[in-house]
C-alpha cells in the first residue's frame, strides 16, 4: 500500500471539529431520545481493557442510532465515592478527594483520546455535594415511606477495610486447613469453605452494630416477578437475579413453646411434619434471647456463636430446657440453639426432619437425635436413613391419616386440614444493608439525639457535607469532634450526628435519572423529562453487577415510583453484559502483570478490535496477530479512498457487471444495519470487510464506475465510523461526502435486496460447484463455463411442494407428495413433474424450499455475478434459462443451476 493511515496524525483535528460543532450534544427540543448507556467507572486511576470494550459498545450504537435520525443521549459520569480510593489515598499520603479528582482528570483525558463521543454537559460526579445531598434527600423520603430501618444486627466486618459489607459484597471460596475444629464446616480432605471479603480477600468476621438498612424486601415478590418481562436482558443475569431472590413456596408452621408462646417454622415440605424429632432456632432468634436471660451456658454459646461466621459455627448446637409441642401430635419436642439455623433465613427457625433434610440428619447425627421416617419411596426400595436423609418424592407412612397418600397430594392436604399450618412464600432476598463505617461516602442525614432519638436533618441544611479528611484508623468521621457533635434539629440540644456513611451502591442506582437534568437545584432529577424519556434504551456492563448495582437499581425504581417521583418501575429495557477480555486464558489483571493499555496499539486499532473479536457478550483472547487484522481493515480501506481520490481512473458508461456491485453495495448496507440493531458489530466489520474485498476485486477487473465506486467507498466510510470515528470521518472528507459523517444519514438501500442472503448463496454456491467441477475433472484452463437456470416450472413445483409438506421432507410419503402436486393441474409433462418432486425429496429440506428466489432473480443474478466467474477462471461464461426438452439441463433445479464446463 502506498497510502498509510495514521490515527494520531487526524484524531486532534477531528475531535476539535466534533467539539466545535457541539455534535454528541442531545438537542434541547429533544423528544424520547434514545437512551444508550454503560456502566460509568469507578475512578480507579486508569482506564482498562474491560472499560474500553464497555464503552466502545455504547458509543458505536450512540452514533449509529444518530446517524438513524435519532436523538440520542449518550453521557458520562463518575462512580467517585469508596473505599478503594481511601484506601489509595493512604498509600499515597493525601486525602480521597485529591486523589479522585486527579484520577477522574486522568480517566477523562483518555475516554476523549479514544474518541468516545459524550455529551460531557451532562458530566455529573458522584462524590461532589451537589450530587451527594439528593441521595440524602431520597433517603430522607425512603424514611418517611417507611422505607428505611435502623437496628442492632450481627453483620459482616471486614478487619482490612475496616467496614461492614452486604451479603453480597461477601464471597465464598474454598481452602485447605491442616485440621478442622468443631466449629468450622470441614469436609473431606480438610477443605473448607471461607468466606472473604469481595474487594481485598481477608476473611470476614461477625459484628453486632446498630445499622441502617433500606426495606428492599418489601419489594421482594415484584422484583421477583418483574424478571419475567425483562425479555431484553440476558438470562443469565436474570437467573442470578431469581437465586439471590429465592423465591420459596411452602407453608408457615407454629410449634407452641411451653412458657415462651409461639415459634414460627417456614417448610417447604410440610408433608414430613410428622417426621419432626425437635425445634431448632438461630442464635439471634427472639426465643434464644430469651432463654439467654435465665440460662449462662445458652448465653455464651450465642455470644461465642454471632461472632463467628455461620461457616465456623458448623454443627454445633445447644439443648435447652425448652420444649415444643408438635401442633399436629401433641409430642414434646426438645428445642436447640443451633448455629446451622441462620437468622435472616425464614423464619430463623426450623422443625427438624433428619429423616428428610440432609442439614437436619448431619445435626440429629452430631447430637444423638432420633432420625424417623415418614416418607418411603414407590419403587419398593428401602433407604438407609441411618446413612442419610431421603430427600425425594414418594408415599407416607408413620403419618396417621395420611399414611399411604403420594406425598405432593400430602403436602397441599395437610396445610389445608391444620389451623397451625398455613400456605406461605418466603425469600432468600435480605434488607440492604447501607451503613458503611469509612470517611469517602455520603454522610447520612441523621442526628441522634437522648431526648428525640432519631432526628432527620432539615432538608434546608442538607448536604450534609463531609468535613475536611483526617487521617486515622477505623472510621475518620468518628473521630471527628467537629462533625460529630452538633445540635438536635428539633430540639436543640446537644446531639451526635451519625458517622456512618452510605454504601457506595445507593450512589449508582439512581445516577441515572440525574443525567436527564444535571444542574437542576431544586429536585434529584426532572419527573416529566424521566416519565418521557425512561426506562434507558440500552445499558451495557459486566454480568458481575447482577445482584449488586443491578437489582438495587430496579428497587430503586419501584420506589421511587411509589413515591409519585417516576411513573416507571423498571429501569431499563435492554441489558447488555459485555464478556472478558482475556490474555493467555486469563481475564487481564494488573495484579497478573498481564494487562494491554488501551493506547498500546492506537485508540483506533483497539477499539475497532475489541468490537470486531467476538460478540459483545462472549469472552475473547487479546493476541497481537488478531489486532493486526483491525488495523490491516483500517489501512486497506485508507488506501482505496486515497488511491481513488489521486487516480481517478473511472468511466460513466455503465457494463453488466455495474449492477452487481451496485446490489452488492446494496447487500452489504441491509446486512450491516441488521447487525448494528443486534449488537452483532463482529459481524458487521466482516460485512464491511468483504464489500471491500470485493470493491478492491471489482476495480482490478475493469476500470470502475464512477457512481457506483464512489457511492460503495462513501457507503464504507460511513458504515465503518461508529465503530472507527476518526477513520470515518477522514475517510469520508476526502471522498467529499456532504458534512460530517458522525451527522450524516445511514446509508440506505437503492434497491429490493431483503433477501440478499438468498442472493449470496446463490452466488457463493455456484463458484464453489464451479471449483469442485473444475478441481475433480482437472480442468487447467476452461475456455466455456455455462449456467443454465432451471425451468420456470421446477420453481411451481418446489412452492408447493414446500406449501404441501407440514413435516420435514423425509417423513412424507413420496407418491402421497406426486399426488399432491399434480392435483395443482400444472401445464407440464406430468412424468416430468412426478419425476422432479421424487429428486427434491430425495436431495433438499423442507426449510430450503422456503427460501429461494424466483426464476427471474436467480437469472438476474446469475448474469451480474458472472464476472466473477471470468475473473477467476478466465473464461467465457454464458449464462441462460433451461428449455423443456433440454436433456443436458435435467440436474438444474431452484437455487441449483446446472453447470457445463469445456
């Protein structure tokens, strides 16, 4: 190539004109712009792969759907709070604003280096107090809607980060132990599960802290539900989404406790009841407490039990003086404190059927108690329950009444027989937990007062701004004096303000909504703009936020719109989880030193490769040899403009093969938008690649036409820049297109090719059975090549063969097909016709017969293509419809000329 494109040399003069012209920014009069959005990044200090692919994905569907005549809005912000950056802070002796600011600085310069185009009038900035006060004012109605609850609660502390973390911030991971101790869940080969912190890895402890929590169960059953008409997002993420819900149908059962009232059980098999041996309840249970009072040894074991993980707590379990009477039997069961109970499951307490559970008989194992069966299996065989529990469906038996009743009939009897018994739903989904005891968050709007108890700050002083950084351990806010002592907004003594600060989460689960209207004052965000212009049209991140930023973003939603703010309760219409970026087998990590910076290989080149290696959704190897194929597509298509421009060898008088590339261009344009609309932009640069494959062909075989050339380089052009800007845009300045490309229409279709992959096939086809015949008969160098397209009645007869067959081909009986087809009285030799149905029953699908062209495009086709034909064989080729009669022309069918070669 004599002409090189070099990316740096035109990005800063590109990128001037793009920001002159103010092109990325949404129109005011904008009405329901389509709303495309990624992930924003936590300021972290760089930019890395997986945001590159992230946001190379939003931007190249922003400037297609731009170029469709949209208005689109297309923003960025910053997800600035954290521990993170307290953290890196530290390290680098300053303070958390300091370093995220510098980091958001540094993040911006080279989102704007790779050419993303946003609407950076929109920027908004998690960590400044004019976004930080309208999470305090949302808190505060949350609060007032009964949305939100203060309580003392066993939770889990991370020793390194000094914080309390969500169950979902907590992960579990296996190691090895050189022994397991009576309180720790060991197993074979003295693995064991551990539970660490998502962000550092340490091991989490157990704390009993008074926290803050938003009430995200009362929406447990919608969230729930609501997934089924999310058709749009993945189902892997909506699958990850129902677990961590955990929807359970059972029944609620009540064991009365002598001298302490009732207990509650939730079971999703109320049909074992009669199996029950004896009551057990969690450590935090009310019944627990109050048996702690009266009882040192049940005191300490709780004690010793909520500050250990329920992992190291394993079997271990103490028996009370307690006793249940069985509601349906009158029995005395012995009641437990059992640390395999959790509090924040069900009800915090279980009948115990070790017979049926396999948790219940490892404990009835540990400690001694009876193991009964009440349910047998149908196929006669006798389980060992001695070894372990029978778990699966069978008869009753030991169940009074019920003995000999199949158990899914039991199961639905005895709730509706028994008062004590009751249909019931449960969920694993648990209150979200916001209070995190760090410095870099949102302050909560709360002052706590001896005389008033919990007093929310006037919504007039808020923010609740943080307080110049002080460095220590633990938390700096309470530490504080300054900050933490204050007055009591009611009554005006002296008061403590609370020190926790907000869950960084509470940040992104509505950041979207104040994009819409950044420097509002007065409210979090405009309501009519969000009634018109929600949910987001498209939202692209990682997979990994399904049960964190993603499902608190939906609760969010819903009450917000319960609060008269929205009138939408699901936020967004399509999700879309980009995969990894993978080097040697491994997602890059800068811990694994195997980490590719996004300007190592250009802007362009590493954009344009991250979007042609694969699907957005699925995982892709990083290798320098594949980013050579991007920047060969950038180059080959820089030198066919530039070749055209400087030669401007072309001719006006139109030739056969003209119209070939004139639908292929056509082709090639349908195809590319059908791909765009489907995230499929791999697909789309390998349309984009073969149009130029074959341009590059079609000017080597004869001089070009000037309309035609020019309209498939300008159609190149302009296809290729939502995916390469820069390149585009260069590309289509010196093909002189009219304007910008980034504000150009998308290139249309000039002609009928809605079944261009007909058409394609057809052409493809017919040069491979053109090779085989050429490379089986040994054929050096034919002189003739001749198609002959089928008879227009061959094309009759597979309509309604393909009309007549319900099944597929092979399962209809031939001579019942004939007769089918003949009955249609068609005017053609009837042994012809007989003869022409059996040999499509024999050689084509059902699904073939479909789609196919008819006679007259499958001539057109065949002669605009034939070009190609003489290009690669160097022959004559003649092209022609079959006649009645014809011996040499009977193999030529539908999709299947005939070929002669000589």
């Amino acid at each position: 190539m004599t002409n090189h494109y070099d990316h740096a040399q035109v990005q800063e003069f590109w990128q001037y004109v793009w920001e002159r012209d103010d092109v990325y920014a949404l129109p005011e009069d904008a009405d329901d712009p389509t709303y495309v959005l990624g992930m924003f990044p936590y300021t972290s200090g760089t930019l890395h792969m997986g945001h590159i692919r992230n946001y190379a994905i939003t931007d190249a569907y922003s400037r297609y759907r731009r170029m469709q005549g949209d208005d689109v809005l297309h923003p960025m912000g910053w997800d600035a709070f954290g521990l993170p950056a307290e953290n890196a802070a530290f390290e680098r002796k300053t303070d958390p604003q300091s370093w995220t600011e510098a980091c958001i600085r540094r993040m911006r310069e080279e989102l704007e280096t790779m050419g993303f185009g946003y609407d950076w009038s929109r920027e908004i900035t998690t960590c400044e107090p004019e976004y930080y006060q309208w999470n305090q004012w949302l808190f505060k109605r949350l609060y007032e809607a009964g949305l939100v609850e203060y309580d003392s609660a066993a939770v889990n502390w991370c020793p390194d980060c000094e914080t309390v973390l969500a169950a979902a911030q907590v992960e579990e991971r296996e190691v090895e132990r050189g022994e397991t101790s009576e309180l720790t869940s060991g197993n074979a080969g003295n693995r064991e599960i551990e539970r660490v912190c998502w962000r550092c890895e340490t091991p989490v402890d157990r704390r009993e802290l008074d926290q803050w929590f938003f009430t995200i169960t009362d929406y447990a059953e919608e969230l729930h539900d609501g997934l089924e008409d999310l058709e749009k997002w993945p189902e892997g993420v909506r699958e990850i989404q129902r677990n961590w819900i955990g929807r359970q149908e059972g029944a609620r059962i009540t064991f009365e406790v002598a001298d302490h009232g009732d207990v509650d059980i939730f079971s999703t098999r109320p049909e074992t009841i009669h199996g029950a041996t004896y009551l057990a309840v969690s450590p935090g249970h009310d019944l627990a407490r109050a048996l702690a009072e009266a009882d040192d040894e049940v005191a300490d074991y709780i004690e010793d039990a909520r500050e250990r993980d329920p992992s190291e707590v394993g079997l271990s379990g103490l028996e009370t003086d307690a006793t249940a009477i069985h509601p349906l039997t009158g029995e005395e069961l012995p009641v437990y404190v059992a640390g395999y109970v959790l509090e924040d499951v069900g009800t915090g307490a279980v009948m115990g059927v070790p017979g049926h559970n396999e948790r219940d008989h490892a404990f009835a194992s540990e400690h001694g108690l009876p193991i009964e069966g009440v349910i047998v299996p149908d196929d006669d065989t006798t389980p060992d329950l001695e070894e372990e529990a029978f778990t699966g469906e069978g008869v009753l038996e030991a169940s009074g009444e019920y003995d000999g009743v199949a158990s899914e009939t039991a199961r639905e009897r005895i709730v509706a027989d028994h008062d004590a018994l009751a249909e019931d739903v449960t969920y694993r989904l648990r209150d979200w937990l916001i209070s995190r005891q760090r410095y870099w968050g949102t302050p909560i709007p709360v002052v706590h007062c001896e005389d008033c108890g919990h007093v929310l700050v006037p919504d007039e002083e808020l923010p609740v701004e943080l307080p110049e950084f002080v460095r220590t351990t633990g938390n700096p806010l309470e530490e504080h004096g300054s900050f933490r002592e204050t007055d009591c907004p009611e009554c005006g003594g002296p008061a403590r303000r609370e020190t926790d600060t907000m869950d960084t989460f509470v940040d992104s689960s509505w950041y979207y909504l104040r994009f819409l209207s950044p420097d509002l004052e007065d409210a979090p965000f405009d309501t009519q703009l969000a009634d018109e212009w929600l949910p987001v049209d498209v939202y692209v991140g990682g997979e990994e936020h399904a049960i964190l930023h993603l499902l608190y973003t939906r609760f969010f939603t819903r009450a917000l719109a319960d609060l008269d703010l929205l009138d939408r309760r699901e936020p967004i219409t399509e999700l879309k989880s980009q995969g990894t970026v993978l080097y040697d087998g491994e997602k890059m990590s800068s811990s694994k030193g195997n980490v590719v910076a996004p300007q190592e290989y250009g802007a362009e080149t590493t954009r344009l490769f991250v979007l042609s290696a694969a699907h957005p959704e699925q995982d892709f190897e990083w290798t320098a040899n594949n980013v050579r194929g991007a920047y060969d597509l950038q180059q080959t298509l820089y030198d066919m403009a530039s070749t055209f421009v400087e030669a401007g060898d072309t001719r006006i008088e139109t030739r056969a093969h003209d119209e070939y590339i004139a639908r292929e261009i056509d082709r090639t344009i349908t195809a590319v938008t059908d791909e765009y609309e489907r995230f499929r932009f791999h697909r789309a640069a390998t349309e984009i690649q073969e149009l130029a494959r074959r341009l590059r062909r079609y000017r080597a075989y004869d001089r070009p036409h000037e309309e035609h050339y020019r309209r498939g380089l300008l159609t190149l052009a302009a296809l290729i820049s939502p995916m390469a800007p820069h390149l585009g845009e260069e590309l289509w300045n010196k093909l002189r297109g009219e304007g910008l490309v980034v504000e150009a229409d998308w290139p249309t279709a000039e002609r009928d090719v809605s079944q261009y992959r007909l058409e394609r096939q057809l052409v493809e086809s017919t040069l491979a059975d053109v090779r085989d015949i050429v490379d089986v008969a040994a054929i050096d160098e034919p002189e003739q090549i001749e198609l002959v397209i089928a008879q227009d009645w061959k094309y009759d007869v597979a309509r309604l063969v393909a009309e007549a067959t319900d099944e597929t081909i092979d399962d209809v009986d031939t001579g019942s097909l004939v007769d089918r087809v003949l009955a249609a009285d068609l005017e053609v030799d009837r042994e012809a016709v007989a003869t022409f149905v059996v040999d499509l029953a024999e050689q084509v699908g059902r699904t073939e017969l479909e789609q196919l062209l008819d006679a007259e495009e499958e001539l057109a086709i065949a002669e605009q293509s034939a070009w190609l034909l003489t290009d690669e064989f160097g022959a004559d080729v003649v092209v022609r419809r079959a006649t009645d009669g014809d011996d040499s022309v009977g193999s030529s069918r539908p999709g299947k000329p005939a070929i002669h070669i000589s």
